[in-house]
C-alpha cells in the first residue's frame, strides 16, 4: 500500500517504512539516547543531575532489550501484510471517513468543554491565566464517555494537516485543525504526535510510485521538526509555564519547551539504563508478575484497580537511580521489568506482535483503514517511554477506525440517502474545487 519512494542513487527507499512499527521504534529510541547522552549544560533541567553509568552488562541487555522488540515489530508486521483485506471496508470512500472522523471529533470536543464548564467554570480561564492548562483535563472523568470521542480529533486532524500539507485550505481542514488543538489542550500531547503520523502515513500513500529527490525529503523533514517544535511551544507555555516559572525560574517559552522535550526524552533512558544496570540484583519472576497481567494485558478501561504491589513495583527503578522526586519517569522496561522480571520478555512480547501483526493487517488497506496501522505504529514510537498498546485512547481509535470498515459501507442504505447527502452538502464545495485542478479524492 505504502510505496513512495526515494530516489538516492540507484536505490529506492520506501518512505512509508518511516511510519512503520520497527521503524519508529528505533527512531523514538535513538531520539531519547540522544537527549540523554549529548551535553545540553546546565540551563537544561533534564531531571537528574548526572548520567547513569554506562556498564557492559547494562548495555548488553538494554541492547538486547529493543533489537527483541524491533525483531518483533518487524516479523508482526511482515506476517500481519499477508491477512487479506476486507473487500467491503475497501468500500468505504475517503470523504466518508473524513467525515465520520469530523464528526466524532467535534461532538467529542463540545461535550469535553461544555462539561468542563458546567463542573468548573473557572477553571479555563484559571487555566489561561496561570499558564497551567494541563490543570484543566482534570475536570474530565477519567471513564470511557461522550468525552472519548474528543481523541478522534487526532484522525480528522492528522488528514487535515496531510491536505493543508497539498496545498489545500477548505474550511473544513481550518475546523479540524482548530479541534486538534483544542482536544490536545483538554488531553495530551499524544494527540498531536498520532496527527504527525497520520499525517506523514497519509503522505507516503500519496507518494506512491513517485520518485522524490532525498534532499527534497530531507528539507521536508526538517521544516515539519521545527515546525512542530513551534507548534508545542505555546501549547506548552499555557500548559506548564506556571510551573516551570515557579520550580525552574525559567520564563523563555522556547527554552521551556526545549526543556520539556529534553526532559521528555532523556529521562525515561536514564531509568531504563539504571534497571540494565542492576537487573543481577532482582528477582527473575517477582512476586507482583501474575497479578500484573490484568494491568498489561487487559485494556486500561476494561482491568480494576491496579494492585498496590504492581504500583510499587513499577517504579522500583527510583531505589537505583537519581530522578527528581516530582518527576513522572515512563519507561516500558523499567515499569515491566519490576513487575515481571525476565518474563517481561514472553508477556509484553506477545503484546507488541499481536499489534505488529494488526498493523501490517490494516497497512495493506487502500481505503483509511490503514489509518489504524498508524495508529498502533504510535504505540511504538513512545516503546522507550511508555506503554501504550492497552491504553484507552489508542484501542479507541484503532476501534472507531476499524467500526467505520465495517458500517460505513451500508450506512447510506440504511439511512435512506440522507448520509450521501448530508456528505455532499459538506464536502461538495472541496470536490467542486478539485475537479477543477483535476485534483485526487481526499487521501
């Protein structure tokens, strides 16, 4: 499905491998090794105040630790790209999942704020005021809700900025732009990272069979970077800048986000190669394992309460490393390997292929189906930091996008027509325009 190329020389290089699982796992690794060993000096709180040692033993393992991972990743998704397709999901138009996205989005979105402020009025404005926005998601319950639907916003989004990307501004990009940034506000920044790589994915579909120059993909890779640094930074300012004002002393938005990003990626490697380092001292099945299960293997709005020895267990790491007390550190083999020691290997391993596999299954889509392979690709470009592949957010969404599949295809039938008109009543100004220019279908 994904077959755009690179001319370099007399290779080509598939750019859709870039948003691929193995490959994003070496990319979300290599990106935390280098924030945690390059010298920032000392106007960067990183979170620590000085490296772990780098030993042997320790490097060994922690490299033993993601070649299995890559391995798995790679083998998933090779086996998963020889599950045929489903022929009445192929049926399914772009425009449609455009839509059906969009609309989740935006009834996602109004009910997360009207919520908020009929719970808290005060609470965005305090937010605004204070720079400390990321105190306002706390308003929202935690439970699968109306809510939910506010993290389709990353879907619609993500095709938005692909088309913004072709040059095309429709009223209809700008609103799902706007409601990107607003449920990143009242969520996570995971939004926007799942946007990024939709986007990206959706762009090498529409390379396909193109040869592009690398120094063109290159240009094109470092003008989206420093975009989206641009992008975080005030999202980050009215997030945190209270806090980092109050703890740090730091008031340049841009070095606040700079920090934000060095701590981001630097400090789960720093817990992940202080485990590798004294893993000899550990039991090699702890007594928390069997009762981890539910919390690794059941998604995360399916398990009860998390056990108050796997809690414990999962940050361990702190009793070998020197991390700021305040700092939240995610690091999947520091967290599992307190929970489940070496069987963290077998139990996680089994998790990450049965998604591999997914991935490959839904990368062989023409239709946005494939949207879901970007989707769990995500779960393996933040593998070095936290554990995702249960997480509600994700099976939401690779759930919303594989429900469309199978419904989208003979909901206009059952709604009588209405659905077909109501899309085109929406959507007919941007196909007027493109069949102007002779332009593709959306995606």
């Amino acid at each position: 499905m994904v077959k755009g190329r690179i001319r370099f020389g007399a290779r080509r290089v598939q750019i859709g491998t870039l948003v691929r699982p193995h490959a994003l796992l070496f990319i979300g690794v290599l990106l935390s090794f280098l924030a945690w060993a390059l010298p920032w000096g000392n106007f960067v709180p990183r979170g620590f105040p000085k490296r772990e040692p780098v030993t042997f033993s320790g490097s060994l393992l922690l490299a033993g630790w993601y070649v299995f991972f890559f391995i798995i990743a790679w083998g998933g998704f090779r086996l998963g790209r020889r599950i045929k397709p489903s022929e009445r999901a192929e049926r399914v138009s772009a425009e449609s999942y455009y839509l059906y996205f969009t609309l989740l989005a935006v009834i996602g979105v109004v009910y997360s704020y009207g919520y908020i402020a009929l719970h808290d009025s005060q609470a965005i404005s305090n937010g605004l005021f204070h720079q400390q926005f990321n105190e306002v998601r706390k308003v929202l319950p935690e439970s699968a809700g109306v809510q939910t639907l506010r993290y389709a916003s990353c879907l619609s989004g993500g095709i938005a900025i692909f088309e913004l990307g072709r040059r095309r501004v429709r009223w209809l990009h700008l609103v799902n732009i706007a409601l990107l940034v607003l449920a990143t506000a009242v969520a996570a920044r995971i939004l926007l990272i799942i946007a990024v790589i939709v986007a990206v994915g959706l762009t090498a579909q529409h390379l396909d069979r193109k040869g592009i120059s690398l120094r063109r993909v290159v240009v094109s890779a470092a003008i989206g970077a420093a975009a989206l640094f641009l992008a975080l930074t005030p999202f980050n300012y009215f997030r945190n800048a209270g806090s980092y004002r109050d703890v740090y002393g730091v008031h340049n938005p841009f070095l606040m986000n700079l920090d934000e990003v060095i701590r981001y990626l630097g400090m789960p490697f720093q817990a992940s190669i202080a485990v590798a380092n004294h893993v000899h001292s550990w039991p090699k099945l702890p007594s928390e394992a069997a009762s981890g299960l539910t919390t690794y293997m059941l998604p995360t709005y399916a398990q009860p309460a998390t056990p108050p020895a796997v809690a414990q267990a999962e940050l361990k790491y702190r009793t070998v490393t020197t991390i700021v007390e305040s700092q939240t550190t995610n690091s999947v083999l520091a967290a599992t390997y307190g929970v489940f020691g070496l069987a963290t290997l077998a139990i996680i391993g089994f998790v990450a292929f049965v998604a591999a596999i997914l991935a490959g299954h839904a990368s062989r889509y023409v239709s946005y189906v494939s949207i879901a392979s970007f989707v769990i690709a995500y779960c393996f470009a933040e593998f070095w930091r936290v554990y995702a592949f249960n997480a509600g957010v994700v099976q939401f969404l690779v759930g919303a996008t594989a429900l469309w599949g199978i419904v989208g295809a003979s909901v206009d039938g059952r709604a009588s027509g209405r659905w077909v008109r109501f899309e085109e009543s929406v959507l007919a100004p941007l196909q007027q325009r493109r069949s102007k220019r002779s332009a593709p279908p959306i995606g």
